[in-house]
C-alpha cells in the first residue's frame, strides 16, 4: 500500500475543505448577496468544535453538528441587518464582519487563547484509530501503516461529507427553493411581485451559506488539530472568493472547480508556491479580461451535456 | 362601494413630488376596467402602490373585503392580485419554463429539506407544477417556443406574453396589465386582445394600462382617466371619448404635457 501518501492525501484534504468553502460563497451569491463573511463564519465553526472538544470532550460529529449551526445562526444575525445593503456595501459589511471575529478570536483570550490559537484538537483520523484499536482492528492487517490509515480515514471522511454537500446543493438548486434564490439574483423586484417573499430566502441563504462555512471551519479544526485566528484572516476571505471568481458564480460548480484548481495548481507548482497570491491576482485579471462569468458558467455546462447524452440528470 | 378591489383615498408623494392625490374607485369582480391618462399621469404609480413594492403616503387598498396595503409584495400576490411590468421584467438568463415555474411559488410549498431529498410529494409537485406551467405557456400562445431556451432570447412579443403567463401562474383574481401592447404592431396586438378576452372569460378580473386606445376602447368594460395623479373622470369607454375634461387633458395646451 506504498501508494498512500500521507501528503497527497493531506493537500486532496485540504482541497476538499475549500471545495465546501467555495460551496458556501456560492450559497450565498446564488440570491444575488455577495458575503466575504465566510472566513468569519468559518473560525466560528472552528473555534465552538474546538473548544468543545478540549474543554468539554464533546465527541468529535457532535462538536462539527454544533459548529455548523452556530455559524448558521450567526449568519441569521448578520443577514438580517445585510438586506439593507447590496453588492459592494454588502461585501465590505462582512468583510468586516469576519475581521471582527478574528479580532474577538485575538482578544477573548479566557475564552480562545488568543493570538496563540487552540492546539490539541483531536483529529479525526487520529480519534478513528484509536477507536479502531479497541474494538481490535490493526491498520496493519489492511497492509497501511497508522500515519496512513489517519490520512486516508480523514480523507475520506471528507470525500463523503463534500460530496453530500455538493449533492445538497445542487439539488436545492434543481428545486423551488433554487428557482426562488435564482429569481431573486435576476430581478429582485419582479421576483417579489412574483409571490416570493424575498426576505426570507435571502436570510435563509445568507445563512446557509454561514453554515456551510461553519462546516469547514469545523472540519479544519478536526483535520489539523490546531487553529490560531491567522487562519481566518481576509486573506483566507479573498481566496474564497477567488474560487467563485475564478471558477465562475453562475453554477455551483464554478466555485467546486476553482477550489480545486487554485488548490492543485500551487502544489503542482511547489516552486512557486511562495507567490500563490501573485499567481491569485494574475489569475483574477485574466479571468476579468477573458472570461469575466469565470471559466465555468451554465452555457459551458449545456454544451458538456449535449456532448454526452443521457448525462443530464 | 362594494368591488373586488376598492382604493379609497389613495396618495403618494415622493418627497416633495405628488405623484397620485386622493384616487378612490372601485373594480368589480369579472370587469375590464382601463386606466388611462398621458404620461406620468400616475398610473404605473398606481400599479405599484396597489402590489405594494412602495407603500401609499396616504389611503388604502382593499381587496375582497379586507384592507391589503401594509401587506409585502409577496403576500399580496399570494392574495390573488398579479402584475406585467411596463417594462418587461422576466428573469432573463432563466428558461421560459422556469419563468412560469417561478410563478407557481405561491401556490406550491416544498421547502429546503423536499426539495433536496425528493419526497414523493415534492416530485408529484414539481409534475404538477410543470403541467400547469406548459398549459399556461399554451394559452399565452406560447405553445410553439422551445420552455427550455433562455428568456432573454425571446422576440420581443413573446416576452411579453411569458411575462402574462408568469402572473398568471400564481392564480391571480385580478391581474395588472401595465402596456401590454407596447411597441406592438397590428398583428400582435389583436393576439393580446384576444388573450385578454381569453383571461377574463377564466374568470380574472383585469386592470388595463394602455396608451393603445383602439385597444382600450374595444377591450374596457369602464375606464378610469387620470392626469397629473388625479382622477379626472370614469365611466364607459363611450362616454370618456366625449369627456371634455379627457380631451384636454390629452389635446390641451402644450405646457400641460410636462411630465408630473
């Protein structure tokens, strides 16, 4: 089983968790809303499984349940105020949301160790093994080595939780609830008049979209065993949301692919890995020039589905 | 006064500008009644007070008995009250299908967790919300456009008709036509017509705003004239042609044709 590689599987972990980010960045924009709160919502996440698990010794699904839907709550509170802006105001009212958590993460040191971070959060794979040894099962006897089994345990955790994630979504999006977010992003007005109350789905995306955040936030916690407030900075807003940006707003799958893409691409280029920022920015303006929808957007998707009958669900 | 529809007193200012002063009539159930008055008479103003996307300064609506201004937009299309735009208003890079689709919201119910996990009842919803939805775009003549091409890339004519099928979608009672024959030629305003005719004969009532006065005269049941946001005069298309309070308004001396 030499084909495990700790490392590989570690950046596929990694991709997957910003795979769910770019998910909830979309959420959000699939109603016209544009949230650089994410970075925010996600150390809240992070920070209540965190905590929970090494104050508490909250079992580990229970502490990520909990994280989601305390981010989900927040993102109530935060979205309800927001329907009062839009587009550009909207970005820099949660941008500066997230950078309000961060701070509140920096200086409620009683509560988050500040600047230090949390360290010792138990780590799925880790917890997995141990719980695998005692009802007697040996990495060993599948032929991998500990260090592979938590890698790959952890990884596939994630594969199946991104994948439910995706699936939800997409299908939301395939239903009346979708058709309601994708009218309000076209025609707020007309949609209103249309007979849908607009408030709520706005709020409730809003915070589906926190949710989702929460969600990753939580699963980094669990996948890296230690969070410090830099790992929510706007750096990581930004990086959000160059995936949809990147990757293109108009369908779920813009954001699923630049995530992977923008994750991948520097770690095929190791070498340059120190200026993946110089590489986002770049990046970003091609994509302004040539393709402004982002590389994928629903007429690419049509053609994929014409090219391959049968393959529309 | 009884009606399907009742404004008693409406008035709207836009800070200092009064765009409609003290509107009262009625409309009763199964009638075609036309609004109509030169330009920034008030009559889109109307339309907006009355399906609430800004509320009146003064006055109120009251549809089938009970007052509905207050109301947001959304509960009172779920009321039984649709609307046009004067200038179209569909969702653009949606299809023509889920255009229609979309008006369907208020009468159908599955949430996030239906929608996502596919219940039985959710799919026999969606069948049946696609069903009426195909009937509709039949009746609004639609019948030939392919439901999955993008709005957008309708003719113009056919927009305008998606945007009817769209309102009535959501089972309206009364129905807010806002121009729907502009920029139309002969042809495609005879078809709107005989769509007209078509709704009401299913029983909704109608609200008209046209400019098209060959239309108005053929299709109204009464009219309601307006200028500068008052009412100057109602009754019988017959009757309103020879108003002499109409014909100024319309015909009367240039600088009464400022926009107010």
């Amino acid at each position: 089983m030499e084909w495990v590689n700790p490392y590989h599987l570690q950046v596929a972990s990694f991709l997957l968790i910003n795979v769910i980010l770019g998910v909830s960045i979309y959420v959000t924009l699939s109603t016209g809303q544009l949230s650089l709160g994410n970075a925010g919502f996600m150390c809240i996440g992070a920070y209540t499984t965190a905590l929970l698990a090494t104050r508490y010794g909250l079992p580990i699904p229970a502490g990520i349940v909990l994280g989601s839907l305390l981010a989900g709550a927040a993102g109530v509170l935060v979205g309800i105020p927001s329907l009062r802006l839009s587009g550009v105001y909207l970005a820099i009212a949660t941008l500066g949301f997230g950078e309000v958590i961060r701070a509140v993460a920096i200086n409620w040191e009683s509560l988050t160790g500040g600047a230090v971070g949390v360290a010792a959060i138990p780590q799925m794979g880790r917890v997995l093994l141990a719980r695998a040894r005692d009802i007697g099962f040996s990495p060993g006897s599948v032929g991998l080595r500990p260090n592979q089994f938590i890698s790959l345990s952890v990884f596939l955790i994630l594969l199946v939780l991104t994948a439910l994630v995706v699936a939800f979504f997409l299908r939301l999006a395939r239903s009346r609830v979708g058709r309601a977010y994708t009218a309000i992003k076209l025609d707020e007005r007309a949609a209103e008049a249309a007979g849908i109350p607009v408030t709520y789905y706005k709020v409730l995306a809003f915070s589906q979209g926190a949710m989702v955040s929460g969600l990753a936030g939580a699963l980094y916690a669990h996948s890296t065993s230690f969070v410090s407030p830099s790992d929510f900075t706007y750096h990581r807003a930004v990086e959000i949301l160059v995936f949809a940006v990147f990757g293109g707003s108009g369908h779920l799958l813009g954001p699923v692919f630049g995530a992977t893409f923008l994750t991948l691409v520097p770690e095929a280029l190791r070498a340059i890995s120190h200026y993946r920022y110089i590489l986002y920015g770049v990046l970003l303006v091609l994509t302004m020039i040539f393709r402004p929808q982002g590389v994928i957007d629903p007429p690419l998707l049509r053609l994929f589905r014409r090219a391959r009958p049968g393959a529309a669900a | 006064m009884n009606g399907l529809l009742f404004l008693e007193g409406i008035g709207k200012d836009f800070g200092g500008l009064t765009a409609l002063s003290d509107i009262s009539f009625s409309v009763s159930p199964g009638e075609i009644l036309g609004v109509i008055g030169p330009n920034g008479a008030g009559k889109t103003t109307l339309f907006n007070v009355i399906t609430a996307l800004f509320p009146p300064t003064a006055g109120r609506v009251v549809f089938d008995g009970e007052t509905i201004s207050g109301l947001a937009p959304h509960a009172i299309t779920r009321r039984g009250i649709s609307r046009t735009f004067q200038n179209i208003r569909l969702f653009p890079a949606m299809t023509v299908e889920e255009n229609v689709m979309v008006g369907r919201h208020c009468r159908t119910g599955a949430g996030v967790w239906r929608g996502v996990l596919r219940t039985r009842e959710q799919r026999e919803e969606e069948r049946k919300i696609r069903a009426r939805t195909l009937e509709l775009l039949a009746l609004v003549g639609l019948s030939g456009a392919d439901p999955g091409q993008a709005a957008e890339s309708l003719p113009y004519g056919f927009q305008r008709r998606l945007e009817i099928a769209r309102a009535l979608a959501a089972e309206p009672r009364l129905l807010l036509l806002d121009e729907p024959v502009a920029g139309m030629n002969e042809a495609e305003t005879q078809e709107v017509f005989r769509l007209i005719q078509q709704v009401r004969s299913l029983g909704v009532t109608i609200l008209l705003i046209e400019h098209d006065m060959s239309l108005v005269m053929k299709a109204c049941d009464r009219l309601v004239v307006f200028n500068f946001g008052r009412k100057i005069a109602e009754g019988p298309p017959a009757a309103i042609q020879n108003d002499p309070g109409v014909i100024e308004a319309y015909l009367g001396a240039a600088e009464e044709h400022r926009d107010a």
